[in-house]
C-alpha cells in the first residue's frame, strides 16, 4: 500500500504458466490533483481507465456531453500530474471537456448529479471548484481568459502557470485567433494545449483544418511528388541507389512537416511542441516538463480521439458529442415514451418540405446540425446547406451576404449562441433590410444545459433590431406557417422562436399548411374581463389558468400573440375597448421583453388600460429539467 492506495494482486498458477490479474482500485483514493501527481507513473494509465469507465456509467443514467470528456481522459491525468491546481490556472474550452477534470479534483462523489437539479453543472462554474478558474460553457473563450490570467499575474509580480486548453471545434472561432495573435505579441508566458480530436459536435470546417491536405495538393506539391517518383524508380537501377532512394521518400515528409500546423502558431509568437499522442500520459508529461522550463508563449499539440472507449455500435462521431441516458455497455440510447415530436424534428422536417417547393433559400449552421435539425434538410439538399464552425457572427455577415444576390437564407442558431452574433444581425442584416431568416432553437428556459445555454434574451435583443421581425409559434402547425410567411417577406429580416421540447399538435405535411397571416394575432378564448396575450408555447398554459380563473367568476380572453413586432394594432385595439386589463404572458427575461414593449405601446394609445407582464424574472437560473425551471419561476 502507497500513500493509501491498494492494490489487491490475484495469481494463478498452471504447469508452464503463470496468470497474474491485478485489480487496482485508485480513483477512489483521488480527492485532488494534488493525489494524482503522488501517483507512481505505470499508476497513470490505470488511473485513467477508471475514470473513463467512471464517465461512462454515470453518463448513462444523467444524459450529459459525453464525447468530449472521453477524449481528454489521459490528458486531464497528465495536466494533474504536472501543474499544481489551483495554483496553476488551467482554463478549459470548451467546457463540456471538463467532465473528467470534475472527477480529479475533488467531484466524484458527486458525479451522479451531474446536470441534475442541485447536481454539478454539465460544464465549469468557478462557484462549483477552486479549480474552475473560467466559467465556460460557450466555445472559443478560453485563450482569452487565460491571456487576461497571465497578464495580471505579471502585473502583480506573481508567479504561477497559466494553461489554456483549446479543443473540440474552438478553434473554429474567431476569437481565439484574436486571443493568439495578441499573446504571440506580447511574449507572456502562456501555455496553449491544443486538444486536436477533428471533432466539434459535427466534423470541423474550415481551411484550417483542410491546411495541410491543400499544401500536399498544391501544384508545386504535385510535381514534386512526381519527380520524387522518377527519381525512385530510376535510383532503384544503380549502385549505391539504396541511399538515394531513402533520401526520396522523404523528401514528400520534409515538406509536410515545413508547412506543419505549427508555422501557423509560430508566426504568430509561439513556441511549438507536438503533434503527440494525446492518449500516451508519458510522452505529455514528458513534453510538459520541458515546456515548463521555457519562458514565453507555448503551444502543445495533442491529437485525441472523440469518445474514446464509448461502446457505440456504429461509428458516427456526431452521436458521441451529447447523449440521452443509453446502456453503458452498448451505448444503445435507452428507450423513451413516444409522443410529439420536438420542435427541433418539426423544424427540420418542414424546412426540408418547403424546399422542394421554393429553390432559392439555402440553410446555415454554425457547427450544429444535429442540434437544430438542419441535418434533415442537409440530406436532401447537401448542395443548399452549409455549415460554417462555431462561428455564428460569420454565419450571420454570409448569410447577409447571399441575401444581397437574391438567395434566402435560413440561419438556424441556438437563441444562446445568436447574441454572440448581435453586432452582425444589426449592422450587416437590420440596417440594410436584408431579408436573412433567423430560426432560434432553444429558447426559453433550456433545462440540464443550464446558465450558459439560457435562450432568455433574444425576445428582448430581437425586439430592440430595427425592422426585424419576431415570431413565437404555438405549435407544430404554427411553426410550419410561420416558416411559409418568413420565406415570403422580403422586407427586412425575420425571426422565429421555439423551445427545447415536444412541439403541441400535430405536424402536417408542409405543402397542407398555408402562410401564417404577417402581423397578426389569433384569439384562442375570447372573454371580457381581462385579456392574456400569450407568447409562443406560453399559449397552452395561459388557456389552462384561464379555465381555472373562469371558476372563480372571471372571463377571460386568450390571444396567440404569435407576432411580438410588428403587433396586431387591430386586435390591440380592440382588446383595449372590452378589456380593463392585459396581462401578457413569455417565456424569456421580463426585462426589455414583450410586455414591456406591449406596455410602452399601450401608453400612447390606451394610457387608462392597465399592463401587466409576467416573465422570467432578471437572474440566472441553475440547471434542471426544463419543466422544473418553468415552474420555478411560475
């Protein structure tokens, strides 16, 4: 026993063999990664096994972003092993990556509460763990964060490591771009790992990646290859060829490596160490030991495989990133009661349909297919569909692009992830009326994603766009006939909202659906005491307290304000002849939201109609099912 670690030995003896099975139990003796770098090194690996076995069977039961986490097993050992956390600030991104790193430093107990209601964040909260040293939910900010860390520490005259580790997809920002070239120039010290898997959620994009397939492919390449070749089959011929034959076949090698990944980080200011095996724990101990030792920014290369060791029959790499509970053995998803279906599958399914009617709108992602259920309509139309990385402020400025030639464009964002692209929406898109389609998945309360992928703020954001339009279906049907009137208004740009859950009512085929009516509002109850407007999903529940508010004597009318802007002054209008109140009823921040808009209309047209709006309340909000955040709020 070391350092209260057992280990219980098994041996077996049988004329002319010897069997010894040894079953070392290490995990749970870890409470910090102080207890990892105690470990002796063939104590690593074994180490590591267990904690992927130790995600795996947890993240069978709470649902979770197992992908990600899998593949930096061996290099979250290794970062313990050499660096002193919390000391040392090792900033992850993304943070769904961070599963493994919850377990070294002091959370396994806890693991099962994973994403669970008063359970640990699905990514990293520096309120969770002094080891947390960046919340991170959103791609692409780590490098940033970590450059800030370093830059104070200097400032200071203190004296500590600063570790950013970037990896599944974030360097398909923009901002880490930004954040290197600015570290580069300053010559901090500053450790970058790059946690290279090819993965985001979908296959990465971008020239980057494609950088060292172009410069084999070049022209220049191409006829090197040749006079290599040549150069081969007539030195095979001759004395002392052997040599020169060597000498040939690497001169192809030679060249990738002159234009390896890292001349980009080197032009830039960094140091470049890598690629290495980022599932071999000796070889990155060994070059974090020698990188430690140098002084200014560093840049180490690792190359991880994405979900390494899930047992998924079939190898789809998109399906590793965020899982429903599944068997931990086949890593079959555990069966669900049927029933509507999500508002995602509406979406995609619709948008696919409408296409075949309409040949001139394109569909963008940003690095989400799955997730927005783009993917449909990418099988059907591949050639109309494009996927730019996490990159959505760029996937805002090219789809304003397309728009200016007469193409439409449907963007398909998380609520959560379009405020990153605000700036573009108002200046490339609003200002010039340019009629791109915003589809925002995810808003409202989001459920086990928690803080960090809140889709509360864009009523109030796309409310505040000049001439844009903003929509909230009700149901299935609504949405397919809101998508219809989107693809036919050509004045400004246009956007719907829907949340992350089954969409109510039944979702005909497209081509049965006609256009939802611009501007206009639908009464779902009429009555003559007080009238609730209800925003998008908000309208079923507001029909139910009507119900329940119609036994204690009140009538109550409910209005589908599907429209917040432009509003139906019509039927305003008349609500406020035959009602003495309004109470307006949404799913997102109550701060600059519909209410408050309806409030300040009503105040120059009906200044004696008394407002009343009710929505989510200006705070953050910790992750739970999305039912449970609903009702917490009321």
């Amino acid at each position: 026993m070391r350092n209260g670690k057992s280990k219980l030995t098994l041996q077996f003896r049988i004329p002319h063999f010897e069997f010894r099975i040894e079953d070392t139990v290490i995990l749970e003796t870890i409470r910090s990664p102080n207890d990892v770098k105690e470990l002796e090194p063939d104590q690593l690996q074994p180490l590591a096994d267990e904690v992927r076995q130790r995600l795996i069977d947890v993240v069978s039961q709470t649902g979770g972003h197992i992908g990600a986490g899998l593949g930096v097993v061996e290099l979250t050992v290794a970062l313990c092993a050499a660096f002193e956390s919390p000391r040392d600030k090792i900033v992850w991104d993304v943070g769904h990556q961070g599963y493994p790193w919850k377990i070294l430093t002091g959370r396994n107990d806890r693991l099962q509460t994973l994403r669970q209601r008063g359970g640990l964040s699905g990514f990293l909260r520096r309120d969770e763990s002094e080891h947390d040293q960046f919340g991170a939910g959103h791609a692409g900010t780590a490098l940033s964060a970590a450059f800030g860390m370093a830059t104070a520490r200097d400032l200071r005259g203190e004296d500590f490591a600063v570790v950013a580790v970037v990896g599944d997809g974030a360097m398909t920002c923009g901002l880490p771009y930004e954040a290197l070239n600015n570290a580069g120039d300053s010559g901090r010290d500053i450790i970058v790992v790059l946690n290279d898997n090819g993965m985001s959620i979908a296959p990465n994009v971008g020239a980057i990646n494609k950088y060292l397939g172009s410069i084999i492919a070049a022209p220049i390449t191409v006829r090197i290859r040749e006079r290599v070749k040549h150069l081969i089959e007539r030195a095979s011929h001759i004395v002392g060829g052997k040599k020169l034959v060597d000498f040939a076949k690497n001169v192809e090698e030679s060249i990738k490596n002159l234009w390896s990944p890292g001349m980009l980080f080197e032009e830039l200011g960094f140091r470049y160490f890598g690629p290495i095996d980022g599932h071999n724990i000796a070889q990155m101990l060994h070059t974090f030991d020698i990188v430690k030792t140098l002084k200014g920014p560093r840049v180490v290369h690792v190359i991880t495989q994405k979900g390494k060791g899930f047992p998924l029959p079939e190898p789809d790499l998109e399906k590793y990133h965020a899982r429903a509970p599944y068997d931990p053995v086949t890593g079959k998803l555990k069966p669900v009661n049927p029933g509507p279906p999500q508002w995602t599958k509406v979406f995609g399914d619709a948008l696919t349909q409408l296409a075949a009617e309409d040949a001139n709108f394109v569909t963008i992602t940003a690095a989400m297919p799955s997730g927005t259920g783009t993917n449909i309509f990418q099988k059907k139309w591949p050639e109309r569909f494009f996927d730019v990385g996490i990159a959505e402020a760029h996937a805002t400025t090219f789809a304003a692009g397309m728009a200016t030639q007469g193409v439409r464009p449907v963007v398909a964002i998380y609520s959560t992830f379009l405020q990153r692209a605000y700036d573009s929406i108002i200046h490339d898109v609003a200002i010039q009326k340019l009629p791109v389609i915003f589809c925002l998945d995810r808003a409202g309360m989001v459920g086990e994603d928690g803080q960090t992928h809140m889709g509360l703020y864009d009523i109030a954001y796309m409310l505040a766009v000049p001439h844009m339009t903003v929509t909230a279906p009700k149901d299935a049907a609504e949405l397919i006939g809101l998508l219809r009137c989107a693809l036919r208004h050509t004045d400004g740009p246009f956007s719907l909202r829907y949340p992350r859950d089954k969409a109510p009512g039944e979702a005909p085929p497209a081509a049965e659906v006609p256009a939802v009516p611009y501007g206009t509002w639908e009464v779902l109850r009429k009555g003559k005491d007080c009238a609730i407007l209800a925003v998008g999903v908000m309208c079923k529940p507001a029909l139910e307290a009507a119900e329940l508010l119609a036994a204690d004597g009140l009538d109550v009318s409910v209005v589908n304000a599907r429209f917040l802007k432009p509003m139906d002054r019509e039927m305003l209008d008349a609500l406020a002849q035959t009602h003495k109140l309004l109470v307006t009823v949404e799913d997102g921040t109550v701060v600059n939201g519909f209410g408050a808009a309806l409030a300040a209309l009503v105040q120059t047209t009906a200044p004696d109609l008394r407002v009343v709006a009710l929505g989510v309340p200006d705070r953050t909000y910790e992750h739970a099912p999305r039912a449970q955040q609903l009702a917490d709020v009321g």
